[in-house]
C-alpha cells in the first residue's frame, strides 16, 4: 500500500532556499590556506577518520568532498555539506566541542550540514551563535541533548533551520526565534517542547516563515494556533505539520486565514467533532493529513471540501472515528473544471453507505483506499473511468452485487484488492482485458466464480495471488502457471488433484493450497522448484505419504502446515536445518514414532502443534531450547512418561499448553506455575497422579487483569503470536463437548485437569484465575468440598467438577456466577448435600447436572427438602429479596414495639413502689440510677438482637 508523501514539495522549498548558494558558488575558486587548515584541524581531531573524509587530499580544499568555494569571497569555504548521506558511510563520525570549533575559523561560511552524524551526545554548542554569516545550518539527528541554546537567535541572517528529530533536546523558551527574522524554513520536530507558552506570540514575529514542522513535540491545544490567537502571521505559510501531538477540540478556527497553505498535517492529534467545510476554500491547499484523529463527521460531506479544492493533490482521512454516509451518495462533484486529487485515502474510519458515482470523476486518481469501513452496495461502475488509477484497495468492507467490467479498462493499475467483500457472480476474461500493469490481484472471502478459457493468457504478470474462497472448478487454473507470482493463496477453492509439477518453477515463497480436495503425496524434490519458500500451508487435503526430507533443504521456510492430511512416517529428523522455522502444525495425521530431538535446534519456534498423530515416547530434553514457544500442542497421541519439570523453567512465553488423551503419569510439576502467560492449560486424559498444585495463583495469563502477554525478544525480529500458520486448531473440552477454535481469542482462557488420579482438595487458589471461562476437574478422585470463594471466578460460564468425591453443601457465591456468566454445569456424581438454591429455578440447569448426590433436593431434583432444609433456601431474585427484607423488617417492628410496651410497664411498676419514697433525697438518688442503668442494657439488648436479624437476612 502506497502512502502519500509531501517530499516533492519539500525538495521544491529547499531548492528555492539553496538559490542563493548555487548562483555565488564557483567550482575554479582556489581553496584559501587559512580555511584549509582549518578544514584539516577538522579532520585530523577525529581517532578514526571516517571513510567520507578520503578525499580530502591535496592543497585545495574547495575540490574537497562536501565543500564548496566562490570567487566572490576569494576562495573562501562557503558551503560545508558533511551529512552522513552525503558521506556515504556506515559509521558516522563522531565529533567533539573541540573538533566543531574548527569550524569558527570558517569566517564566510553561510551553509551548514552536519545531520545524521553523532556529535557527542552532549548539548549543542553555544559557539553556534557565533557563526553570524550563516544562512543554512542543519543539526538534525545529530543526536545532542540538553537545552537548545538560546545563542542560536543570534543567527540573524538564517533563513533555514533544522534541528529535528532529536528527542533528548529541550526547548524551554523561544524568545530568542523571534530574532530570526529571515527565517522561512523552521522544523523543531521530535524535539521537547516544555511549557513554551509563548510559542504562537514568537511564530508571530517571523514575517518570512513559509514552512514549519513541529510534529511529535508534545504540544497542546493551549499552544495550537487558536484560542483567540492572532493569526495574521499565518498568511504566507505554506506548510504546517503539526502531527503527532495532543492537540485536542476542533480544528480552530484560525486556520481558515491560512490561505496561501499548502500542506497542512494535523494527524496522529486527538482533533474532534465535524471536520470543517471551510477546508475546502483553502484553493492552494495540495496535501491535507488529518488521520487518526476522533472527528465523526464532515460538515456538508467530502464534497463540500471538494468542490473549490481543485488543487487538493492527496487527502488522509484514515483511522477516524465518522458515523454515517459521509461521501454524500446523492450528490454530485462540480465547482473545478477539473480535480488535480491523486490520492485518497479513508482506512479504518467507520464510513458507511455507498459509494458515489462522482468518484469516477476523480480522472487524476492513482491510489484510492477505502479500507476497512462498512461501504455497503455494488463497485461503482464509474470507477472504470479513472484511467490513471494504479491502486484500488475496496477490501473489508459490506460491498455487494458484481465485479464491474469496467474494471478491466484500468491499463495503468497495479493493485486490484476486493477481498473482504460479499461480492458475487462471475469473473471472465473481460475483466482483466486491459490490465497489463497488474501485479497484485486480491478476490479473497467473497463469493466469486473464475471462469476464463483453458488456453486463456492474461495481459499481466501477477506477483501476489490471493483467491481464497474463489471458485475454480476441479482442476488447477493453468493461467497462473504463467505468471511469476511470489506469493499464491488459493485455499479452500475446491480444487482438486495433484500438486501440479509445473507449480515448482513459480518461485514462490508462499504458498496456500489449504482446505481444497488435493490427493497424492507430497514432491519428493519440493525444494527443487521453490528454494525461497517462506510459507508452506496444504493443510485439510487428503495428501498421503510421508513428510518429503527435500523439505528440510528449504533454508528460508519459515512457517509449515501440513495438518489434517494422510501422512504417515516418522517426522523427518532434519527439520534441524531449518533455522527460520518459527511454526510448525502437523496435527491431525497418521505420523508415528517419536518426536525427533533435532526439534531443539528449532531455537525461533513459537508454534508446535503435532496432536492427533500416533507418536509415543517422551518428550525430548531437547525440546526445552526452544525458548520463545507461546503454543505447544502434543495432544492425542501416545506420549509417555513424567510431564517434564523444565517446562516451566525453559517456556516463559508460553500461552497455550495442551497435554492431553496421552499416558502421561506422576504428578503435575509445580514449575508449571511460573508459566506466568499461560491463558489454556490441558492436561485432561492422562494418568496423572498426586494434588492439585497450590501455586496455580501465579498463571496471571488467566486472571482479569492480565489478558495479554509480554512480547519476547523473538517478536522483535519478526516471531508473533499473529505469524502463525492457518488452521491453527485445537480441541478443548468446554459446556460439555468438544469444539474447535481458530484462535486464542475465541477461545478463552481454560484449564482442563479432567479424566486422571489426581487426588486431595480443590485448591482456594484455583479462584483467583477470574478471567477463567472453563474449568474442568472432572472424573478424578478430589475430596473435600467447593471452595467458598468460588464466586470469584467471574468469567466462568463452563464449570465441571462430576464423578469426583465432592462433600458439603454448594457455596452460596455460586448463585451469582449462574446469574451473571455460568451456561454450562456439571456437579454430578459427588456426595454432594443440602438444598438446591432456588437461583437455579431462574437459571435453570438439566436434573443430570446435579443427579448422583444422594443428600442433595429441590429443584430440578425430584427430592424435596424438609423444612429445616428451606431455611437455606435463597431468593430467587432480587425482586424477591426485597420483598423478603421488608417482611422482615416488619417483624422486628412489631417485636421493637413489645419490647417498648414490657418496658414501659415495667417503669410505672416501679413508679407505683416507689413513689412514697421520692421523699427521701438518699433513696431517690438510688433509685433513678438503677432505672437509668435497666433502661440503656434494654435498649442495647434490643439492638444486638436486631443487627442479629439483619446479618441472618443478608446471608440468606
């Protein structure tokens, strides 16, 4: 995919910056004795002096590389250009504050190029702001750090600065820029911007600025020109980047008086709203990025910035956030005798609707990419008109009916990609009449039908076929046998035979013949015809024979899947040479004998799967080098002996772990807990003996706050989890059966210990794996009872613990997982006692989920409970439970008020006894402090027994 660049227009200012250097530069100037010397001062301070100094040999130094002299200054050095492109070598030099001092003795030097070489490492040198004659000077990448030095506004004659992408430098304050008042090109981009408020006040006070960069420095709305700001300045810029950055609100207001601008990039911004339609009357508007930002909408449509942009030559608009039909279907493209756009772009916007008819009148457009939207109707048959057009990318979209004819009329194209789609009908010959420049051709996951003669030769030379799910017929389509494709993906397009030999002279370095109907064996000379395969997948055939050693001479194989095919034989120990192999599927076929031990020189294998085959054995030692694996699947087969303790020290990577229907005995190793991302654990159908481990707390793969993985060193060189071959199945058991998953993240995170001798209590530690979606420990020999805190598992919606030895009561904290996740439930076949919570009327479970737990009743049950058993009943709801607290909290009102009436009979008892005795003072004092004392231990009593009541109620 081709992205739009504004190089020409940069070129195009700094040729008009150089004019004044190129007309006064002389190459029959003499070099003056005095700059030589200073040159090679220069020269002789490095250690090891760089190979681009070679040619500075020889008393004149204006025949030097990368200096430049002129008779109007005697011979003078006036151009010194020493970037590390120019000098053409690998090490860049490397210089000091003593070497770059040299340079001062250059008194007529006006240009300056150090970019791209190393200057130390330390701050920009503040004799820069001594070199008053320059006009020119580019630090850029020189890799300084510290403070800009305000000495550079003593520069006054510059006119072209550039100091970017330099992440350790800081700006602080920019009044010493305003002294620059010749400037017209300024880029300060990957610099740190503190908090330079005065950042418009200082751009305003250079008249001659035509081209400023200012992207990724950290910038705010609070200092984007807006807000009130005047913006007079902003008249004779022509260029603005202010990418990557924070700005955030609308786009203001102010930028609508830029009208002489150019190139405008505000992308990678988090600017919102509705795009302006006053856009559009910025007419010498050329380039205009407004990419990954959060805008929803354009005011009046893309027409309304299309209407006066005549000159508007690319226009970015991706990875938004647009709602609707923002193209205008209905409306119609005028106001420009003709349209100079030759690029558009709209990727990942959430754009809908269909697309118009105006686009075909587009006739200047080279590359359109609409992307990844929801674009729903047929292919306009306009686009046929856009004779110019080289790339038309329409994939992942709701795009409908047929592929236009028209299409074929697009000589100049290149790239033709439709996948994703539900496109129809038939595709002939007439679709591809003129396409003589096609390199890539993209049908995939549509519904179309290849239909061209047996003898048909197309006008093209494809290098990248991608066909999956087309239509061929049976046989393999001979035309591609034409073409010198690299890449060739025809899976599932039911065709079927054999591997045609004439396949082997394509050159490929990938190939996907999967889920097709291809028998035979595999070339035993595979290598032969392909020797720079990357990706080899002819999975779901009936391919037979056994694995081709030829194979194994494929040094740049990569990624082999040869799953759910016929293939018998033992696994060719020479795989050992195939250093570049990081994933590997060989599952689901007849392979025998043992797992080589040439797999652990394997060292970059992040995917293994070899289930359903018949291999036996143990596990190879050797297997533990392959350090960066994230899939291991070596279920279903006939596997033997301990699970190896190393695979907890050597996997650190790994995510999915699948053991399982081997005859693998003794206990689970607890160094599987330090297999800290593991998010699928399956060791179901083994002879696995001894507990549970304890430590199983530390899998944080398969708790809620930990989903992802850390990425290993592997991933940076090209190894992830999403490089993996297709088809990359494995079989789990959750909600009762078997099912088949594509992916991790459709899967979910499990743990199956099921069918073993595994014995003692099901650890608390197992319910702080909260993003578990199944757990199953069922048929083993587990005591004791459910943990309490079951209830933690907030994810779980398959839970299996049956024939096991299971006792006590179910936790009341299960009620709420069979509210709120749980579908699947099994507890059968335990010794299981007590009620059946009434939640289980709401979410109801088959009787067979609870059947085997003699003790056990109620519903679904046919046992009834006793009345002392309905004490532990629960609501059913909370509607219930409300109803419930307030029948509750009447009783005790009415057992309050009793308490009140004992009580206030109980003082005027007292009353009546002892009134004759208020007379006497010694008496009455007596008395009332033992009424007093009666009266707060009632109360208090009273109390106790309510807060009582309450915590029963709660607990119910």
């Amino acid at each position: 995919m081709r992205k739009f660049s504004d190089h020409g227009f940069v070129l195009l200012v700094l040729s008009l910056a150089a004019i004044p250097f190129c007309f006064c530069i002389n190459s029959t100037a003499s070099c003056v004795e005095r700059d030589r010397e200073a040159l090679t001062k220069f020269q002789q301070s490095f250690q090891d002096t760089p190979d681009g100094f070679s040619s500075w040999k020889g008393k004149d130094c204006c025949k030097w590389k990368g200096v430049s002299c002129d008779d109007q200054s005697a011979g003078h050095v006036v151009k010194l250009d020493l970037r590390a492109k120019r000098l053409r070598t690998e090490v860049h030099f490397q210089a000091t504050e003593v070497s770059l001092s040299c340079l001062l003795e250059l008194k007529y030097l006006k240009y300056l190029d150090l970019s791209g070489n190393n200057l130390g490492d330390g701050p920009i040198p503040k004799f820069f702001g001594s070199m008053k004659q320059l006009k020119y000077l580019n630090l850029s990448s020189t890799q300084f750090s510290g403070t800009v030095p305000h000495h550079i506004g003593n520069l006054t004659s510059l006119q072209i600065l550039d100091l970017s992408n330099q992440p350790l430098l800081i700006v602080d304050d920019l009044l010493w820029l305003s002294r620059l008042s010749s400037l017209h090109h300024l880029d300060m981009s990957d610099l740190y911007f503190e908090e330079t408020l005065n950042l418009m006040q200082v751009l305003s006070m250079l008249p001659s600025l035509l081209w400023l960069r200012l992207s990724n420095c950290g910038l705010d709305e609070t200092q984007f020109p807006g807000g009130g700001t005047n913006a007079t300045f902003l008249h004779n810029l022509q260029s603005l980047d202010l990418a990557n950055n924070g700005l955030l609100g609308p786009i203001p207001d102010a930028l609508r008086n830029m009208t002489s601008l150019r190139r405008l990039d505000l992308s990678f911004n988090i600017l919102q709203s509705s795009i302006p339609a006053w856009l559009g009357n910025l007419e010498n508007l050329v380039h205009l990025n407004l990419s990954h930002n959060v805008f929803n909408s354009i005011e009046g449509g893309l027409l309304s910035i299309f209407r006066n942009a005549c000159h508007l030559k690319s226009l970015d608009l991706s990875l938004n956030q647009f709602q609707g039909d923002i193209l205008g279907t209905r409306g119609t493209l005028s106001g420009c005798t003709e349209y100079d756009l030759d690029t558009l772009r709209l990727v990942n916007s959430g754009a809908s609707g269909r697309l118009p008819d105006w686009l075909g009148k587009l006739r200047n457009l080279k590359y359109l990419d609409f992307q990844m939207n929801s674009f729903s109707g047929p292919i306009p048959f306009s686009l046929g008109n856009l004779s110019t057009l080289r790339e038309l990318y329409l994939s992942h979209n709701q795009l409908n009916g047929t592929v236009p004819e028209s299409l074929g009329q697009l000589s100049n194209l290149t790239v033709l990609d439709l996948s994703s789609n539900n496109i129809d009908g038939i595709v002939s010959e007439v679709h591809f009449a003129n396409l003589s420049k096609l390199e890539i051709l993209n049908f995939a996951l549509n519904h179309l039908t290849i239909r061209v003669k047996s003898n048909w030769e197309p006008p093209f030379q494809l290098k990248h076929v991608r066909m999956e799910s087309c239509k061929f017929g049976t046989q393999f389509p001979q035309w591609l046998l034409t073409q010198k494709t690299i890449t060739l993906d025809l899976s599932n397009a039911s065709i079927s035979g054999t591997i045609p030999k004439s396949l082997h002279g394509l050159h490929l370095t990938y190939l996907d013949l999967s889920y097709n109907e291809i028998t035979g064996s595999l070339p035993q000379k595979f290598s032969d015809g392909m020797p720079r395969l990357d990706s080899l997948f002819l999975g779901s055939n009936h391919i037979k024979g056994s694995v081709p050693t030829s194979l194994c001479n494929i040094e740049t194989l990569g990624a082999l899947d040869l799953s759910k095919n016929r293939l018998s034989g033992e696994i060719p120990g020479c795989l050992k040479n195939l250093q570049n192999l990081y994933a590997v599927d060989l599952s689901s076929n007849n392979l025998s004998g043992v797992i080589p031990s040439s797999v652990g020189y394997l060292r970059h294998l992040v995917w293994l799967n070899l289930n359903n085959n018949s291999l036996h054995g143990e596990l190879p030692s050797a297997l533990r080098n392959c350090s960066y694996l994230k899939h291991l699947d070596l279920g279903n087969n006939r596997l033997s002996g301990h699970i190896p303790a190393w695979i907890g020290d050597s996997f650190e990577f790994l995510i999915i772990l699948r053991l399982r229907s081997n005859t693998f005995n003794g206990s689970i190793p607890s160094q599987l807990c330090q297999l800290s991302p593991l998010q699928v654990l399956d060791l179901a159908h083994n002879d696995l003996t001894g507990i549970i481990p304890h430590c199983f707390d530390y899998l944080n793969g398969m708790q809620l706050v930990q989903y992802s993985t850390n990425q290993p060193e592997s991933d940076q060189q090209g190894y992830d989890i999403d490089a993996e071959p297709n088809n990359k199945n494995i079989w789990q058991v959750l909600k009762g059966r078997e099912y088949e998953s594509a992916r991790i993240s459709s899967l979910g995170v499990s743990m199956d210990l099921s069918s073993n001798n595994l014995v003692g209590f099901i650890p608390d530690e197992l319910t702080s794996l909260s993003g578990l979606l199944g757990l199953n420990l069922s048929h083993n020999h587990l005591e004791g009872s459910i943990p309490q805190k079951i209830g933690e598992l907030k994810s779980l919606e398959s839970f299996d613990i049956s024939n096991n030895q299971l006792s006590g009561t179910i936790p009341m904290s299960m009620w709420s997982l069979a509210m709120a996740t749980l579908s699947h439930l099994n507890l059968s076949y335990n010794n299981l006692s007590g009620p059946l919570p009434k939640v289980y009327e709401v979410q109801p479970f088959d009787s067979n989920s609870f059947t085997g737990n003699s003790l056990l009743c109620g519903a679904p049950l046919p046992k009834n409970c006793s009345g002392d058993d309905e004490l532990h009943q629960i609501p059913t709801s909370t509607s219930n439970v409300d109803h419930d607290s307030e029948e509750a909290g009447e009783d005790g009102y009415e057992i309050l008020w009793s308490c009140l009436v004992v009580m206030l009979g109980f003082a005027m008892g007292f009353w009546g006894v002892i009134g004759p005795l208020m007379l006497n003072k010694s008496w009455r004092h007596a008395y009332f402090r033992y009424v007093d004392e009666a009266k707060d231990w009632i109360f208090v009593a009273v109390a106790v027994k309510m807060r009582s009541w309450r915590r029963w109620e709660e607990a119910m």
